[in-house]
C-alpha cells in the first residue's frame, strides 16, 4: 500500500503544486518594474516625475520617446509570458485537459497583471495594468485584444487622452467579448476576461474625476502641444 499512497501524494502535488508555482512565476515577473528600471538607468526617477507613476506613458513623458515604447513593449510581453506560463502543468502531466490549461493560462495572465499592479518588489504601489493586460490578451483571447488595441489607438490620437482611451479600450474588450466573434467561448472565460478589463478602468478612476473636471493633461505630439500643456498646469498651481 506505501508505493500506491506515495504515487497519490506525488499526484497531489504536481495536480495542485505545480499550478501555484506557475502563477507564482507569473505574478513575480508581472511585478518587474521596468519603467522604473529604465528610468534609472537614464538617471531618472519616474516615481518623482510627471504622474509618478512607473508605467510606459510616464516613462514616455519623463525619459523619451523611445524609451517609452521600451517600457511599453516589455509591460505587454509581460502579460504574454505570464499566460505561456499555464502551459507548465501541462508539460509535466499528461492528462490536462484543454479547457483546464485554458483557464490557468488566463489565471497566470492575470497574476502577470496583477503584478504589475501590485509589484511587491515596490510595496504593491504599481502601474495601471493596460500594457500588460493587452499582453494577456494577446496571449488568450488575441482578436480582442487587437480590436481593444485599435479602438485605444483612434481614441488616443483623437482626443490625446491616453487615459479615455486606456478606459474606452477596456469597454471595446469587454464588449467585444459578449458578441458573436467569441459566441463558442465558455461562460466563465467572458465573465473573467470582462472583469479584467473592468479592473484597468478601475485603475483609471482618478483620471475618470479629472476627465469630468477638465483637469486632465493631454499628451503632447508636438513642442506647440507641450507649451499648450506646461500653461495649463500652470494655471492650475496658481489658482490652487
């Protein structure tokens, strides 16, 4: 009876072990902070800057162009990662079915995310999750998340609010995960899909407030733009 009750421990383990190390392995490269990361190595602190947050936009406005798409690039392959690593349990047992690794796959995106979130290399004080979130999607549900991507990048260039499009884009997402294009997609699989995208918006609750107070900066394409901006930031110190 020994070897049966150690071949059922063993099973044990690898059956609940091995999905807890993949969403910890997921949560803890989700919580790499590398706006900050890059920042520093420019010399910068993009905590004491701008909107002192360590996501890409910040590192856009307080670093550089292209050390923003930097940021932005490796925050999304975040989310990517992180779903690929649902496919561990799968690669060591054999009799996962598919709907079982779907789920951990979307699981360990969300600890990606939620890492980013509430990293706790930075005393779980994070970015918005909306690169790494789109990263996520890429990873489980792509065809949202190129049309989430798309209708964040009209919004962003019409109106310079990467704030309204960060929310208008995770109303796309979710929206988009109740029409026909994802009709076969299990219950369970729209609802959480649709709850992350709620999250980012949730995320951007401060930017909702000074939307609505016509508070909230505009991103700056040109020097006209910016100088537009740095008076108007201006003007809200002197009259505070």
């Amino acid at each position: 009876m020994e070897p049966a009750s150690n071949t059922s421990l063993l099973q044990l383990v690898l059956d609940f072990g091995l999905p807890m190390v993949a969403l910890t392995v997921a949560y803890l490269l989700g919580a790499i902070p590398f706006g900050l990361m890059i920042g520093k190595a420019r010399g910068v602190d993009i905590r004491t800057m701008g909107s002192k947050n360590i996501g890409a936009t910040n590192v856009f406005r307080c670093v550089g162009a292209k050390f923003g798409i930097l940021a932005f690039v490796l925050d999304m392959l975040k989310g990517v990662i992180g779903t690929l690593c649902g496919f561990l349990p799968t690669l060591l047992i054999a009799d996962v079915s598919p709907a079982t690794t779907l789920l951990l796959r979307v699981l360990c995106g969300t600890a990606a995310m939620l890492g980013h979130m509430f990293p706790v290399y930075l005393g779980f004080k994070g970015g918005k999750g909306v690169s790494t979130a789109l990263g996520l999607l890429f990873g489980v549900a792509p065809l949202a998340g190129l049309l989430g991507f798309a209708g964040w990048g009209v919004i962003f260039v019409l109106s310079r609010y990467v704030s309204l499009a960060s929310c208008l884009a995770g109303v796309i997402v979710g929206a988009v995960m109740w029409s026909p294009l994802y009709a076969g997609a299990p219950i369970w699989y729209k609802i959480l899909i649709t709850a992350l995208a709620a999250l980012a918006v949730f995320k951007h609750r401060q930017n909702i407030v000074r939307l609505c107070k016509g508070t909230e900066n505009r991103f700056a394409f040109t020097a006209k733009q910016r100088a537009a901006r740095e008076a108007k930031l201006a003007q809200q110190k002197e009259s505070k």
